[in-house]
C-alpha cells in the first residue's frame, strides 16, 4: 500500500519497526476507548518521515481495517474447527 503514495517506499526494516511501535502504543493505550485513536495517529506521525500526514493517516486507517478483517477471518475459522470435549483425568 505504501508504493501507491510513493515513488520510493520505506525500508522493510522501517515499515516492520513502524508496525511494532504502533503495535506497543496501542497496547499501552488500552485504557482509553477504542485506543483513542492513538496508534493510528503514532503511525500517520512516524509515516511522516515518507509522506504527507495525511497520506500516513489514509494508510494507517486502512492498516487497522486489513487488521480487524484478518482477526475476524481468524474468528470464524476458530469457529469452525471442532473442540475435543475428551476428558483427559481418567487417563494414566
């Protein structure tokens, strides 16, 4: 997604330690609503050495929408695959 606002991308490096300092602010910020929102902005705010704000924010927002669609794909697959009820004590 970000060669489609750039003529030359970030480093994979960078877009990986983008992705993780995002990640750490998201978690820490688990206390607000919704993450408030905070690491959609820490990503378009780091994604600014590259590219408008704006162009950051566009990508982060899109981001966390591939994010929510592969932890919902992962939800109906956990659905689907069936739970051994076996009881495991009476095995010696």
């Amino acid at each position: 997604t970000l060669k489609a606002f750039l003529s030359i991308p970030p480093p994979i490096i960078s877009a990986i330690g983008i992705a993780t300092i995002t990640g750490l602010v998201g978690m820490g910020s688990m206390i607000f609503p919704a993450g408030f929102g905070l690491k959609e902005l820490s990503m378009s705010a780091l994604l600014s050495i590259w590219m408008p704000i704006s162009a950051g924010l566009v990508i982060s927002i899109l981001y966390r929408l591939l994010q929510t669609m592969i932890e919902f794909l992962w939800a109906v697959i956990g659905q689907k695959i069936p739970i051994s009820r076996q009881n495991n004590l009476n095995t010696p």
